[in-house]
C-alpha cells in the first residue's frame, strides 16, 4: 500500500506534486499549531505597510482545518490540477504555471477591490483564505476544456463536464458553505479561458503570452510522438497503379 502510494506521488508532475505537498504540509503544520494561520492569511495593510509579501502565497496553501472539506479539496487538487497538467498543458508546464499565477491575481485583485465597494465589502473582508477559490478555478478551466466527458455525482445522477463547477456550487450551498469563495474560483476560471481560448480565436491574438523569464525556470521537454522503425510499406496493387503517361 505505502509503495503504490510513494509511486502515485511519485509520477505526478511538478507542479501538481509541488503544490499538493505545500498545502498538505501547511494545513497539518496549522493543525498541529507549528504554524500559525495568523501569519498565513492575506492581509493587504500588513503585506503594504509591514513589507509581509509572504500573505501573498501562503493564503493559497491553506486549506483550514483538516476534516472532510479539506480531504474534498485535496481530492480535487490532486485530481484535476493533474489532469490539466499532464494533458491539456502536456509539454508545457511554464505555461501552467503562468495560468496559476494568472489565476493567484485575479483571485488577489477581486478580493482587495471587492473590500473597497460598499455593502458588499464586509463580505469580502472575510476572505482570507483563497486556496479553495485557485482550487475551484482549475476544476472550472477543465471543465471547458472538456465539456463532453460524462461524470456522476455520488451515483445520484449523471452530467457532462461542462456542468461540473455549477453542481459542486449547488453542493457547497446545500451543505451550508460559502458560495463566494466558488464563485471566485469560476470568476478567475472564466477569465483565464476567454483570454487563453476564445479570445485568440476571435482575434488571432494571445494577451496571455506566458512571459520568457517564467519559462527560463521551466525547461519543457518537448512533446514526441514516436514512431515504428524500420516501417515499410506496401507497394500499391497493379491495378491501382496509374498508367505511365
């Protein structure tokens, strides 16, 4: 069992495997109180006025208390950060992180706007931890990459996966959590995907070029399809020779 586990990680990707192993690492660190989440959460007055840019990135690898949410959450992580790296952006793994990063901003700007806009301010005041809203962003892009797979719910119904983001909202809200940090992940989610998929094919431009000092960091394999050696092939039948002219 300890070694089919050790193997599973083991073939993950970086990224996946990199991310999944900060967050586990921090979430049992808080728990066990080697850690504390005061100085893990975002806080835009301590990261401007005391320079604790560190906010920035720990509030993304903090996944509350350890419960049935969190295994939830590092099932998703584990699952469709993996399947986005490994497929769609297979080869090229600075370009994953760049929309990781994209992502981080997003999620980090609507957050800070949103605590300045009246009446609704309070409520973005409480979101200090933004780690389910990135997770819930990469579940939202494979969705629209791959909105014809069957999936099902608990064995209660079935569904393509175009609708994935929008029953896992419904759950959330059936079991009385906060339908904003969803809503933040599919807002970070949608904007990635119009500007990396539909965008370009609108206008023949790329607005999220992934910059060259972030693949200097990565050296992408390039992706080979191999083929046979030694491959001949048949001449064709008399009769489907053309005739020499």
């Amino acid at each position: 069992m300890a070694q089919a586990v050790e193997e599973w990680y083991k073939q993950m990707p970086i990224i996946t495997r990199s991310y999944l192993t900060a967050a586990i690492l921090t979430t049992i660190g808080c728990s066990l109180e080697i850690i504390s989440p005061y100085n893990l959460y975002l806080n835009p007055k301590l990261v401007v006025k005391q320079y604790q840019v560190w906010r920035l990135v720990t509030n993304f690898l903090y996944f509350r208390k350890m419960d049935l949410d969190f295994l939830f959450h590092m099932f998703f992580l584990a699952r469709y950060c993996k399947l986005l790296e490994e497929n769609s952006f297979r080869g090229r793994t600075a370009d994953f992180f760049y929309m990781l990063l994209f992502g981080a901003t997003v999620l980090t700007g609507i957050v800070l706007v949103g605590g300045m806009i009246p009446y609704v301010s309070e409520s973005f005041a409480r979101i200090i931890f933004l780690s389910n809203s990135l997770t819930f962003m990469m579940v939202y892009v494979w969705s629209k990459q791959n909105p014809f797979i069957h999936m099902s719910f608990l064995g209660l119904f079935t569904f393509t996966a175009a609708y994935l983001p929008w029953v896992l909202l419904g759950f959330s809200v059936l079991v009385g959590a906060s339908a904003w940090v969803d809503l933040l992940g599919m807002i970070a989610g949608h904007a990635y995907y119009f500007l990396e998929d539909v965008y370009p094919r609108m206008t023949g431009r790329r607005p999220l070029k992934t910059p060259a000092v972030i693949k200097a960091l990565f050296a992408d394999e390039p992706v080979v399809v191999a083929r046979p050696a030694n491959v001949r092939f048949a001449a064709p039948p008399v009769d489907e020779v053309p005739p020499n002219q």
